[in-house]
C-alpha cells in the first residue's frame, strides 16, 4: 500500500522545530551613498577645501594598518584567501581549535567587487580644480572577520575597504537557539544546523520564537565597537554610521522522524504526486560524488526507482528571487526551507525591524507547501460538495454559474490551480491565465479569466488578499482542484479507451474484468427472469 502523506507527518515525526536559518545582513551607511553625500563628508564635515579622491586614500591604508595591529595584538591568523576557495572549510579547523566562548576565530581577506566611488576631475573657476565622482563596481579587498559569540555561536563579518565601506554579517539562528538551551542546561542533540533531538521542545520552540530584530542589531553593536572599524566613534557619533538590511533569510520547518525509511516514503509519495499536479520547477536527485574520468556512472546507469541509495531527493519552487525547497535532511529529518533572497518579493521593506513578519511569512510559506502535499494525497470529496460544484448556485445573493467535471475550460483551471508556484504570494489575474491558456490549447481572454476567478472566489475556492488583486486558494479549494485533477488525469483520460466501443483498445487485465461483470450481471438476470 502506498503510504499517505498525511499519515507519516501524523505518526511518524518526532519532533517539530520552526526556526530562522540563515540570515545574510548588508550595512550600509545611508549618508554616504551619494556622490554628493560623499563630497558633503569632506568638504563640511572633516573641512577639507577641495572634495579630492587623494583623501580617500590615507583612509584605507589606516584601516588597514589598524586590521594588521589587531590581528598581530590579539595573537589571531590573518590569511589571504585563493580565489574558488571554500572558505567555511578553510575555516573549520580554526573553529574547531578555538575554546573561548567569545573570540576572533580568523581574519581572512579576499579580493571582491564593490560599488565604491571613482572620481573625474575638471577645471573650475579659476586654477582651482573640482571632481566629479560616480559610483561604479571596482575590485578592492574585503576583510573577513570570522567570530565566535556568546550568543550567536560561529558568524562572520565582512567589511570592504574603500568608501562607502559595506559590510556583510552571516548569522544562524539554529545558532543562537543552541547558544540559550546551553545557558538554560537544556539537552539536546544537533542535526548540522538543526536539532535531531531536545529535553524540552517547548523550551525549544519558544527559544526559536523569542530571536528577534533586537538580537541581531545587539551582535552588530557589540562587534562593530571591538573590530577596527573604517569611521571613528566621533565620526559615527555624527550620524555616519552603519544602518542593519536584510540580504537574505531562510526560515525553516524542520520535522524529525522516528525512522529514517519514513523520510524516504515521503519524497516517493511526494514526487509521484506532484510530478503532473503541483508541477514543481525542479526536482532534484542530487548524487553523492561529482561525476568525473576517475568516479564514472555505473555501468549499467543508475537505477530507475524514484528514489535510490545514496541519492539526497528535492523539491524546488521558485517565486521570483525567492524560493522554496523541501530535501531530506542527513537522513533523519524534513526541512521545508523559504529562502527570501528579497523582501520586496513579499511587499517588505528591507530594514532589520522587518524580521519578525518576514519570518511569519515563511513559515506560512512552509505550512501551505506542507498542506498542499498533505491535501494532495487525501482530497475525497462529499456526494453534498460535488453536487454543489455540478449546479449553479447562489452565493452572497448572487447566482454561481456551475464548475462542471469534464468541462475542458474547469479542468483546465484546477489544473493551474494545482501549481506550487501559487504557494509563497498567491496569484494575479495575469499569473493564471497563460497557464490555463495552455491547458486549454486555444485563446483565453483577460474577461474569462476574470469571470472564472469570480466564480471561484463565490464558491470559497479562493480568497481575495485584502487591498490587493491577488487571490489564494482555500484549504477547500485545494481539495477541489487536486480531486477534479487527480480523477481526470490520472483516471479518466488515460482509461478513456475503455469507455468506447473498440474492443481492442482495452487493455487485456481490465477486458477480463470487464467480461466477469458481464457475466455476473447476465446471471442475476436470468434469476429475476428478466432480460439484460
């Protein structure tokens, strides 16, 4: 029996974790991001006459005097790193080695590219000259400052160079949720950047919930007053100074099982699902070892089953910059994972005070790709809602016109409805429409696309997002659309051919079947004394 989705979500996971991953911050200084801020920062603040690119240059080399001084104070390696490095790898035996609970791992340093400033210079008034200056990408050295924090663990930052010196920090929020069950005496077991196991999984997911805006701005302002830093304290003091934006966010769903093979029954059930109804934009068999003249394929190919040993099985979804993947996570554990590459994607501004709500947003990302698959395998419906989908009906006052199975202008639209790429921010008029365009094989007009979405909305197929024209799809909805696809898809139309007269178009297993009814049928006849 093919096991159900649902069930092994049900009964067979033994711990759930909802948490921020990864968090990628940019800082930046808002004064200084303009030619004109820059020329102000010169010439009105520091009062130097002429705004010159030459004043630029004592800057960096004090920055970088002061980066040599700490790491030679501090006893700490400072390395250049080769270009393709991996550079966590090049780093973990310096993390392992490190024992202090707050401390400068390494500092490394790399030749990146940034927008920074290039001045042009022309003649003024008189013999006085003036420049001109542009932002433009120039390839300058960065600074890697890879940390261990009392309360972040391992995180790096990096800061470039040259004006308007940027800076990057990667933190982890699985990280920090370790660092607090490690102050709280709290046992648990790791999985990676995750959790295989707790004492307390209450503890941990209010540990999980509590990381917030103000805890990363705390580990900018702790290390950005330890680390030499490009603007002196007067100088931020005056309001040139480091403004926190988020980068990127990963929020997670992590859901362990109590046997590994039920990980492996989920993504079969899953990716034979979904393959023709939720129609993810990848899916993804990743091999253990890169195929090369020394490790080729086996000689016979890899085997034909969905999922294989040795093979790490994921689902993508992509929106926009952002995206969703769902794997199977060291062989122990579900992580269904919203990475927000952007914020606007979603409406958000970038500020790091956006934190909380961009996590929300994930993690109803993450139920809704979760509820899709579960809905998608167990979407029966009563006799009572298919008779009120066959009918016209009347809804909120006004009349419904019927959402007939078979008709080729519905199942085209529950099949677009059925796509996972509606998950993350739902879909617009002009979103659907191509999709069922095709389904249908023939002109489909902005009108009809607008009287369907009418007729879905009446029926509680879809709701309309406030303040917006964007719709979702209903727990209800999904159900509807998946049940009309499923049977005309994977019933209907490819056993269509037993529905006709030609003998020879049906399949020899369902004939013989079909000749016992027949059978059967003509005793029960000939026992009433009727005829067939």
């Amino acid at each position: 029996m093919t096991p159900n989705i649902a069930d092994i979500i049900r009964h067979h996971v033994s711990l759930e974790v909802r948490c921020i991953d990864r968090i990628y911050l940019h800082a930046y200084m808002p004064k200084l991001q303009t030619s004109g801020g820059l020329c102000y920062f010169l010439h009105d603040y520091l009062g130097h006459p002429v705004p010159s690119p030459a004043l630029l240059k004592p800057r960096h080399d004090r920055l970088v005097a002061a980066v040599k001084q700490f790491a030679d104070d501090g006893h700490i390696p400072l390395v250049e790193f080769d270009r393709g490095e991996s550079k966590d790898e090049f780093v973990g035996p310096y993390r392992t080695r490190c024992t202090a609970r707050e401390a400068v791992v390494l500092i490394g340093v790399a030749q990146e590219k940034m927008r920074s400033f290039k001045a042009h210079k022309r003649q003024g008034q008189g013999h006085t000259p003036v420049f001109d200056f542009s932002r433009q990408s120039v390839a300058v050295n960065h600074y890697y400052f890879y940390v261990q924090d009392r309360d972040w663990g391992p995180a790096f930052l990096k800061i470039g160079t040259y004006l308007p010196y940027p800076v990057k920090l990667c933190l982890n929020g699985h990280e920090w949720v370790k660092q607090r069950l490690r102050r709280d005496r709290i046992r648990f077991d790791s999985l990676d950047n995750g959790f295989l196991s707790c004492a307390d999984a209450g503890a941990l997911q209010a540990a999980c919930d509590a990381l917030g805006p103000a805890d990363v701005q705390a580990f900018f302002d702790r290390w950005s007053r330890r680390l030499p830093w490009p603007m002196t304290p007067a100088e931020r003091a005056a309001g040139y100074d480091h403004r926190l934006a988020i980068c990127q966010l990963e929020v997670s769903l992590t859901q362990v099982f109590d046997r590994p093979v039920q990980g492996r029954h989920f993504f079969e059930a899953v990716i034979r699902e979904n393959l023709d109804l939720g129609r993810p934009d990848r899916v993804r068999l990743l091999f253990p070892v890169r195929l090369t003249r020394a490790t080729p394929p086996p000689a016979f190919g890899y085997r034909t089953r969905v999922i294989t040993d040795g093979v790490q099985p994921s689902l993508h979804v992509e929106y926009k910059s952002s995206h969703v993947k769902q794997y199977f996570k060291e062989q122990h554990a579900l992580r269904t994972e919203t990475t927000i590459n952007n914020p606007m994607d979603f409406y958000v501004r970038k500020a790091v005070d956006n934190l909380s709500h961009l996590r929300e947003l994930g993690h109803q990302v993450n139920r809704k790709l979760l509820e899709v698959e579960r809905v998608s395998h167990h979407c029966v419906l009563t006799q009572d809602a298919l008779d009120r989908l066959q009918r016209p009906t009347v809804e909120n006052g006004q009349r419904v016109s019927a959402l007939r199975f078979a008709d080729p202008r519905v199942m085209a639209l529950f099949q677009a409805l059925c796509a996972f790429t509606h998950l993350p921010r739902g879909f617009r008029n002009h979103d659907l429409r191509p999709s069922v365009e095709a389904l249908l094989g023939h002109p489909y007009s902005r009108a009809q696309m607008t009287y369907d979405l009418r007729r879905l909305r009446l029926k509680g197929l879809i709701h309309r997002i406030p303040k917006t024209h964007r719709y979702t799809v209903t727990s209800y909805g999904v159900k509807v659309a998946f049940f009309y696809a499923k049977l005309y898809l994977r019933i209907l139309r490819p056993n269509w051919a037993a529905l006709l007269p030609d003998d020879d178009a049906l399949p020899r297993s369902l004939r013989v079947v079909l000749d016992q009814l027949d059978t059967e049928i003509q005793k029960l006849h000939e026992e009433a004394a009727l005829v067939a």
